[in-house]
C-alpha cells in the first residue's frame, strides 16, 4: 500500500483503538453454545460473563478486531513454527480439529488493514510471519462464536488474525508481547482510514493440561492478574514464562498474549466489564476495557507511513521489476499455489497427463489458465506468479531457467545467452525430468 500523499497535506483520516477485549478461549466455551447450555446452570455464569462483552460489541460496532490468539497445533503445526503469524487473507474458515468442523461461516478478513499492520510491524523490526489459507481453530472461534451476535449467519465484523506461537518453546517473551502491542497501537493509529478497531486477547486464565501437575489453577493469582493486566502491566511484562507457569499452570502462560492487547492501548484506560468463572480446568475471564486518551495528531502518523515506505521507497520505478508484496501474494495465490504443488510427483503426474483437468480441479480462472496453458512466462510475473513458481513449472515441462529468463526479456535464447559470460542451461529439474536433454534440440 503506498501512501503518495501532498508534503503539504497531512491525512488527519486513520483507524482508532475503540477498545481492548480479553477473554479466555477454552474449547468449553464452544462446546456450552453449541450445546446450547445457555440456562445449564453449571454452564450459565460463562454466558453471564460473556454477556456484558456482547452487548459493548453491539453497541460499539467495531469494523475490525485484531484477534489474538494461539492455534493449538492445529493450523500452525512443529514442521514450521513462528512466533507471531499475521492472517492477510480475504476470509478465514474453521479448523477441523478432529470431531468435525463447528457449524460456523467463515470469518471475513480485512486484507488492506492486515497488509498495513504487517508493514508497519516489521518497519518496527518485528520480524512477523504472515498467513492466508488456513482454517482457525478454537483458540480463535470458541470466543467468537459466543461474543458477536451473527444475524443471517455473518458475522459483524472483519477480523485481522494475529497467532502467537505459545506451545513450542522459546516462546516470546511477555515484555516482547507488550513491545508488540504498543508497536501494533502504532500500526492501526497510521492506517489512513476512518475505521473503529478493537483489539482481542485470547488465552487463558490459570490452567494447565498436561502431565501429573494437570488440572492446576490458581483463582487468587487469576484475581491478582485481572487486576495488574488493567492498572499496572509493565510489572506483568517483566515476569518469566516460569514464573508464569508457576502462578497460573504451564498452558496458563498464554497469558502473556494479553499484554499485546494491553500495550495496543494507552496508560489511560478504563475498565467496563471484567468477569471470572472457574468451571472445570480453565479459569475463564473476560475483560473490557475503553482507552481514554486523546488522539495521536496527525504528524505522527504521517512520519510513521513515511517510516514504513522507506526500504521500498523507489523500488517501483526500477524497470522490469515487481516487487512481491502482500497484496500481489493474496492475488496470485491459487495460481501460486497451483505452481507450488508441481513439488508434489502426483499434482505433476496429473498436470503432465491431463493439463486441463488439473487447471479444472484446481479452479484457476480463465486468464490463469491461459497463462500456464501458454506458459507465458513474462505474463506470469506481471499477473503476479514468484519466479520460483515459474522455475518449478520449467522444472516439470523441461524449460531451463536460461529459456525462461530470455522469455521474459522478451529475447530469444541466442540473444539471452550472448550476455552471458558462460553460455550454458539448466534448471531446478530433478531426476523426474527426462526432458533435460531437449534443451540443446530447442535452442535456436
Ligand atoms: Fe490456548
């Protein structure tokens, strides 16, 4: 996203921080609403306490939550595991976590704000990793389902996911969660559009599941830490992941996730709404508050858009260069994707033996289609397909780099090859591809 803006004019529009909401995200509170629990009166105080956050959603109508939480190796499993992992996609749907998926629609994101908050984080030198085309488990929809009223079965709002990986340690740091919230205050404050933003917390309270030391929880320390995450959360922020796990239980830790909805707001807060309910393993609670500080003047924000332009400043008027932005990942990605599984023998197989089943199944539009059906390899770079698709591709149908770096120059290979210092071919093929040997036959 850029931001061209008059030196003169200073855009005075931006997203506010309506709020910070905090609630436990136990699979319990799924399980009472869609057993509808509701006047269950072992079940009945989680929907009293989740009552009073309802309707300031209602009231408040935000447009968009930042919703943190931390999937439960479900989505976000050890063969790649981040620290925190902002969602940039268009919708995120249900996680099936072993029992079925939840009868739920997806949750419609918001790509613009994302793609915002994750340059502006990493300008801020947090190093995030970004998501799309992953289903969320109850870490994110066990809350949900139970906070926002949906009519006709949509939800409210639009959501801007952020998972915490909590479960694998080294985990971050409670002060680098509470860094992270006053970094992501920064981010939504600068986004240049009148929109009403709440921030959400998920995790615990007390609780731990595993081991012999399973079933702990701790209600006088759970009290203590309602209490400090409101008044006093820079003495939570310098606490270990021991010491936490000491007070509230191993998977209790996950607490530190609030201190990223409490950095996101000012030191001038107030608390509306704070409720604790200890049913079975987990201490739920729930916690609203309101920021009643002024708002940041526009300058501010200004010079942190300008901050956030600054390592791709230029970079658009190099010619012949496309710079893979989030925006262009997001657009492309069925394409990508479609690519991406030629590492795949099968996807392959049946690309090489039925090309236009494979487009078929993979629903690839009528333009991408046509793309890869002509292997346009400079059409593919401007709809917004990686090169390392592209050399995957070449892989798979016995295309050198070489063909396909001439190709985009819009050169013949001859001619490629001339400004070479070595004149030789080759690609990413492995010994699948047979068809290496053609190269020399189609030089010309
Ligand atoms: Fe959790």
């Amino acid at each position: 996203m850029a931001y061209h803006t008059n030196k003169e004019e200073i855009v005075t529009t931006m997203a506010r921080i309506i709020g910070g909401i905090a609630v436990s995200h136990t699979p319990t509170i799924g399980f009472a609403y869609d057993t509808q629990k509701q006047h269950d009166p072992v079940w009945e105080p989680i929907f009293k306490g989740f009552e009073p956050v309802r309707e300031w959603f209602k009231a408040q109508k935000p447009d968009v939550l930042v919703y943190i939480f931390n999937d439960h190796v479900t989505s976000f499993f050890f063969d790649h595991y981040s620290a925190f992992s902002l969602g940039i996609d268009k919708e995120y749907a249900v996680a099936d976590e072993g029992g079925g998926v939840r009868d739920l629609p997806p949750a419609p994101g918001h790509p613009a704000l994302a793609q915002h908050i994750g340059a502006s984080l990493v300008a801020d030198e947090f190093d995030m990793s970004f998501f799309q085309d992953k289903p969320l488990d109850h870490g994110f929809f066990s809350p949900m389902s139970v906070l926002l009223e949906r009519a006709n079965d949509q939800w409210p709002t639009t959501v801007v996911p952020l998972q915490v990986g909590v479960l694998q340690f080294p985990i971050p740091t409670a002060a680098r969660c509470y860094k992270l919230g006053q970094a992501l205050r920064r981010a939504v404050e600068s986004y240049p559009d009148d929109l009403r933003v709440a921030i959400v917390s998920t995790g615990g309270l007390s609780h731990q599941v595993h081991g012999e030391r399973a079933g702990f929880n701790n209600v006088e320390w759970d009290q203590q830490f309602l209490d400090a995450i409101t008044h006093d959360p820079a003495r939570l922020a310098q606490m270990t992941h021991a010491e936490f796990a000491a007070l509230g239980g191993m998977e209790g830790a996950e607490v530190i996730m609030w201190l990223i909805m409490r950095g996101a707001l000012s030191g001038n807060v107030k608390k509306v709404h704070s409720s604790y309910y200890l049913p079975s393993m987990t201490g739920i609670a729930t916690l609203v508050l309101e920021d009643q500080s002024v708002p940041t003047p526009g300058q501010v924000q200004e010079r942190h858009r300008q901050h956030m332009a600054t390592q791709l400043a230029g970079a658009q008027s190099l010619t012949g260069t496309y710079p893979f932005t989030h925006a262009v990942s997001l657009k492309a990605y069925r394409v990508n994707k479609f690519l991406h599984r030629m590492t795949q023998p099968a996807h392959r197989q049946h690309f090489l033996s039925d090309e236009e089943g494979a487009f078929a199944a993979a629903q690839l539009t009528v333009e991408e289609q046509d793309l890869v059906r002509r292997r346009d390899w400079r059409g593919l770079i401007h709809y917004g397909v990686s090169f390392f698709m592209l050399e995957k591709l070449g892989a798979v149908v016995g295309t050198s780099n070489l063909h396909i770096y001439a190709a985009m120059r819009g050169e013949s290979l001859e001619e490629f090859l001339k400004t070479r210092n070595a004149s030789v071919l080759y690609s990413v093929a492995g010994k699948d591809s047979a068809k290496a040997a053609d190269w020399d036959k189609t030089r010309k």
